[in-house]
C-alpha cells in the first residue's frame, strides 16, 4: 500500500511541475 502511493507520488509530482511551469 505504501509502495504503491510512493509510485503515485513519483507519477504525479512531473504533472504538477508541469502544470506549474505552464
């Protein structure tokens, strides 16, 4: 279960700079 959230955390974090940035 936590590993899995860890996973989400590291798939999401890029699309929030992202999001940021643009």
């Amino acid at each position: 279960m936590t590993q899995c959230h860890s996973f989400i955390v590291i798939l999401v974090k890029p699309l929030v700079i992202i999001s940021i940035k643009f």
